[in-house]
C-alpha cells in the first residue's frame, strides 16, 4: 500500500453544544473550574445526547476520509494468518490458545501431545453474537482436569469466574461475581480455588464506582459464592490490591498485598497442610518488590530488587525467614531481570538488555548453564512449567516478525520452532528496525526503535507514528503488530520510544518517571519527535503521536507542550483529569504512580501537566482523534468525554478535534478483532488526512 498527497484544506466542523457548568473545586486553596462536571453522568439524558452527536459526527467525518475503506480490507487480509500461543501443561494435558486467521477472539485448545491433534476447550466466539464476550484469565487445576475462567462482557474490567471439566467440555454449576483484574489458583486436592473479588456496587454504578477493599476468598466447588471463605483483605486502606496463589507442590498459599498499582508489596505464607495454619509474614512491610517465583520444600525462590535495583533471585527459608538468613541465587546484574521460571531443575531468567529480551538458564544454586539463543532484537513470553518438567514452549516476536513459538528443551539447552506464521503477502525481509539512542531534555540517555521499509529515504517526508507508555514500571519491548506492517506498506515509519516510568532499566528508571518526576516522561517524548525530526525521518506536518491508557496521558499531555511538533495526535483512552482519577473505579490504586491532590508538591505537579487542565484557547493544536469505550471502567471514559470537549471549545485552529466512542467496548482487553480492524483504519486514515494525505494504491 502507498500514500499520496492529497489538496484539500481543512474545513470547518460544528462540533455539538456541550454546555459549560460553573462547578469549581478547591485543591490545596487553589481554585479549579470544572466545567464539564455534569459528563461524570455518563447515563444522563444529556451525556448521551451528547455521545450520540459527537459519534455522529466523528462517524462521518471518518467515513469520507478517501482510503479509509481501502486500509481496513488490507489490514483485514494481512490479518487473516494462522496463529498460536505458546503451550504449557498441568497434569497429563497440554493446552494452548489458536487463531485460525479472522476469527474474533482466540480459541483454548487441550491435548496431550502438542505435536499432535488438539480438541477445542473454550471458544469465546461462541458466547455472544458480536464476539464481546472474552476470557480474560484463566486457572488450571494442578491434574489438568478442571479449568477456571473468567469471561468479561463488552470489554469490561469486571468479570464472572465459571469451571468447566477438562474431559468432557461442560460447566460445572459454579458462578463467581465481582472479580476484576484478578487470576485464581487452585488447592492440589482439586477442592476449589483461592479468587479476589470487590464487594458489589450499585446497580447504576457498576462501571464508575471506585472499586476498594479487594480481598482474597477461597471458593469450594459446589458451594454458592456467599459460603466463600474470606482469607486475606487490608482493613486499614481502601486501595490495597491483594493476591494469592498455590506452589506447584500444593503444600503453601502464597498471599501478596500492594498498595494500588506500587510494585512494592508484602508476602505471606500459609501451610495448607496444617488445619487453620496461621498466616505467616515473611515480608511485612511492602519496602521493595518480591515476586514469587516457586518453592523447592521449604525453600522460596523470590525475585526482588530489595537492594538490587536491577532485580535478582533469593532463596528464603521458611524456617529462618529473617533478611540476614536470605541465600542469593542470581546476582543483580547490569541488565533488567523481568522474570524467572523453575522449570526442569533450573531458573530461566528473562531479562532486559536495553529494552529488548535476553534469556540465560542457572543451576538452582545460581551457576549459569548458559542461554537461550534468540533470533534478534525482540521480546520472550512463555518459559511456564514446574521444576519437573523438562519441556517448556516459549514465544518470540519483533517489530517485524509475528510470535513464533519454540520448543524448548531444558536438558539438552535446545529450542526448536513448533509454529511460525506466515501473512499472505507480507516479506519480513523487506523492513527493519534499528535501535537509537537519544538524549533528552535534562541530558538522559533514552532508547527508541524505529522501523520502517528497509532503503527509506532520510529526506524528512516520511509519514511517521511515534509511540511509547513510559509508566507504571511497564516496559515497552519489541513486539509484533499486524497494523504497523499496514502502516509500513503505505511508506510509514513507526517509533517506540522507551521513556523514563517504564520498567525497561529497573527501578530508578521508573522513579524518575513518577509522581512529581512526570514531566521527565513528557521531556523523553518531546526529545524523541526532536530526534526523529533533526534525523530527517520526517518533519511536524509529518509526525502524529498515538497513546493508550498511561500512554494517551502521555500524548494529550504532549501535544499540548509542543503542538508546534506534531501534527495528529491520538490519545485512546486516557487519564486525562490527573485531579479526579481516584473517584472512579480503581483509579484509587493510580496515586501510588501519579501522586495525590492531598499533596502539595504531588497536587501542584499533576495540575501542571493534566490533559484536561491545560487547554488553553485560541492555541492551534494538532488534528486530535480522542478514543475511548463506553465500557471502559478502568479508565472511566468521562475522562475521554470531559477533554474532548474542552479542546473543542477552546481549539480555534480549524483542524479536527473529534471523539471516537465505541460501543461494547472497555479499556482493550477482550476487544474483538473486528472491532479492532476498524479502530486502526479511522486512526490511520484520520492520521494521514492530517498530513495531507491519503492512501492511494494497494499493493497485491
């Protein structure tokens, strides 16, 4: 596919009447309007209204946008290819996720043998009509007989736990409700599991209310939810989010507890063979991260970066837990260790090595055996297994190569390829990603990979998407995206920039993006537009920027800094109200990333950068395309709405400000593919209208 340059002038939009509130809030003496308060109903008559014009009109306006269809059906070919996740077993039976090509949510499959037939398990095509009904986690009993799992419906954080028996296909009667963003584990004996769960909200508020006290319950199977034990739950703070999970070997529960979304967290220890055993802190005061790894008899393996900012694995002893009797297993090492396995006898430890996957395998006593050989610059997932195992499937992708999927085995050090999809069409070898490094505003050193058709001209008129998160100690590693091989065919060039916030180089790397360091993030991203800029990749009529989540903070934060330098911007359901974020869903557990309006020097620094307080009139910002759904409840999509309407009302620059608001849709997980498709041609047929541009041809 390519672009041509299209001559048409921006017009103007009549954008819907949103009336302007007089509400004003009062933060630390200092006086800030809300005009746009009333949208915090986004039930009412008026709110609705409001959604229906501005659907409308960004419907229509997206619609006429010429090579808009034609982006869709390419992306809709590309996409239609075979792919897998990578197998993992429990018991005798190995299960694993499939897509035949189009379909809209992937399908479980079990066998016995991965190298041979498989039978469906769960297929969530089949739960609703329009395919908004996904599996969201799932929990498999340890004999492989009994499956867990967790369905949302129109992509809501909020989902119902059912089981299903592995042999024969069918439900059990069970029914869990009120979990959100929680996994489950099972107890050995096949009894029942171990769930997090809220207690209800109120009928009109089951996607706003603030979601507080998560507590951990024990469910027996056969028994109504009501009859669920309640094990562990924080009594002295509403934001605290808890967990817990059985050893591999049944004999422990292993319960953590963070407040809010903090990586650092507590960790406690039941010994499920003793009758009422008492809970038993091992880390009581949540000063570090402390990641459970496995256990080998009363020994845990833990990953923490207490005094190793970087990360490395301990060994505790349940007898002697006190820090002076820790055992080190793998030292802190100059790269970023993200995770680790026991599997067949040894740790295989992923780590970071500036921003992209590097896997090396210990002895359980921490001498290195050797590593994983990797086909480039890309990331890892998988390595899941128990300490008797001695095979393990694990999944590699880039930003040019689709997830392929590895047989590994753990005694001869091995891998060989199980799947590797092919897209009609589609030659990796044609495209490339580099690796750059840049320096930011206050002299920092920021990695980016750019990637783009190989032999593209550095003559600044490439059309060019800037991308990053930069929050929440997430890391933003290479990874395979149909629609960016999309975009490339049209002569794109697309950048991730790994800001400061992210977990790409431990733990100061994310304190220097948190709380009152924000604007450290939005100085990365800033300096990477710069980069991309003085490099000749492309020029400010050229450049768009597109977040999500953290990441469309990021760009309505950005854009409003430096409209000079972009001239699309796209944030897809972001935090845009940096002061009422906490009085919405879990939006509580985000002060521990972004600060409290109860702090001065927090208050003071989020008003500074919040999307929707620093709109100003009569600035021309770029072309912005706001997306949200309207059953995003992690991000309540009045922060959507409420900025929206403030650009609008303030931005006099003729160029579009619309609000795209899918329906039976939430933060993303679960989305269909079809939805998906459709999402991605707006975006890019929205992106390339403001540059002037319009897809011309297809390439067959």
């Amino acid at each position: 596919m390519a672009v041509t340059t299209a001559n048409s002038a921006p017009q103007a939009i009549a954008y819907p009447s949103a009336k302007r509130g007089d509400h004003v809030d009062d933060y630390q003496g200092v006086k800030v309007a809300d005009p746009y308060r009333w949208m915090e109903n986004i039930d009412s008559p008026e709110t609705r209204a409001w959604v229906e014009a501005e659907s409308k009109l960004a419907g229509d306006y997206l619609a006429k946008i010429p090579g808009r269809d034609e982006i869709a059906q390419r992306y809709q070919k590309l996409v239609n290819f075979e792919r897998w996740g990578a197998p993992w077993k429990r018991g005798k039976n190995w299960l694993y996720w499939h897509n035949s090509g189009l379909q809209n949510q992937s399908v479980l499959f079990v066998t016995e043998n991965p190298e041979g037939s498989a039978r469906v398990l769960i297929d969530p095509n089949l739960l609703s009509k329009d395919a908004t009904i996904a599996v969201t986690t799932y929990a498999i009993s340890q004999d492989g007989n009994l499956i867990a799992y967790a369905l949302s419906d129109a992509g809501s954080d909020w989902q119902i736990w059912h089981v299903r028996d592995v042999a024969t296909g069918k439900d059990l009667p069970d029914q869990l409700h009120w979990s959100k963003a929680g996994g489950a584990s099972w107890r050995k004996d096949r009894s029942g599991f171990y769930y997090t769960a809220y207690d209800p909200p109120k009928p009109d508020e089951v996607l706003k209310a603030a979601n507080q006290y998560e507590k951990l319950f024990f469910h027996k199977l056969g028994t109504p939810q009501s009859a669920d034990m309640l094990i562990y739950t924080r009594h002295d703070a509403p934001d605290w989010y808890v967990g817990g999970s059985v050893t591999d070997d049944g004999r422990y529960l292993i319960v953590s507890a963070s407040r809010g979304t903090d990586v650092k967290n507590t960790l406690m220890v039941q010994d499920l063979t003793v009758p009422n055993a008492p809970m038993l802190p091992i880390i009581k005061e949540p000063i570090a991260s402390y990641g459970f790894i496995d256990n080998i008899g009363t020994t845990l393996y833990v990953l923490t970066d207490d005094h190793a900012p970087h990360y490395r694995v301990i060994a505790i002893d349940l007898g002697k837990p006190d820090p002076a009797n820790w055992r080190l297993i793998v030292p802190e090492g100059a790269d970023t260790l993200e995770d680790a396995s026991l599997i067949g006898g040894q740790l295989i430890a992923q780590y970071m090595h500036d921003a992209h996957s590097v896997v090396r395998r210990y002895t359980t006593d921490g001498n290195l055996i050797g590593t994983v050989d990797l086909p480039g610059l890309g990331s890892t997932s998988g390595f899941e297994g128990t300490i008797n195992d001695t095979v393990t499937y694990y999944g590699y992708n880039s930003y040019t190569t689709p997830t392929s999927i590895y047989r590994f085995d753990t005694a001869a050090g091995k891998s060989m390829l199980w799947h590797s999809p092919t897209l009609a069409g589609y030659e990796p070898a044609q495209y490339e990603t580099a690796q750059v490094f840049y320096t930011s505003k206050d002299g920092t050193r920021v990695p980016m990979f750019i990637t783009a058709r190989k032999g593209t001209r550095l003559d600044g008129e490439n059309p060019t998407i800037l991308s990053a998160y930069g929050g929440f100690n997430i890391p933003a590693l290479p990874s395979f995206s149909t629609a960016w091989v999309v975009w490339m065919e049209m002569g794109g060039v697309f950048a991730i920039a790994n800001l400061r916030g992210g977990g790409e180089y431990g733990r100061e790397w994310h304190e220097a993006g948190m709380k009152t360091h924000k604007q450290n993030v939005f100085d990365d991203f800033i300096a990477a537009a710069e980069y991309l800029i003085a490099q000749k990749w492309t020029n400010p009529k050229r450049l768009a920027i597109w977040g999500g989540s953290n990441g469309g903070l990021l760009v309505g934060a950005v854009e409003e800094q430096r409209p000079d330098l972009f001239a699309a911007a796209v944030p897809h359901v972001g935090v845009m109200d940096m002061l009422r974020f906490r009085k919405f869903t879990v939006g509580e557990g985000w002060e521990s990333e972004y600060g409290s309006v109860d702090n001065p020097e927090d208050f003071k620094a989020m008003l500074a950068y919040s999307p929707l307080h620093n709109v100003k009139a009569g600035v021309a910002y770029p072309a912005t395309l706001v997306m949200t759904g309207d059953h995003d409840d992690r991000v309540f999509p009045a922060h959507s709405f409420k900025f929206a309407a403030a650009m609008q009302h303030d931005d006099l620059s003729g160029n579009p400000i619309l609000i795209r608001i899918e329906t039976r849709a939430g933060h993303g997980a679960g989305k269909p593919l079809s939805k998906s498709i459709d999402e991605t041609a707006d975006a890019f047929a929205f992106i390339l209208n403001a540059f002037g541009m319009t897809a011309a041809s297809l390439q067959k």
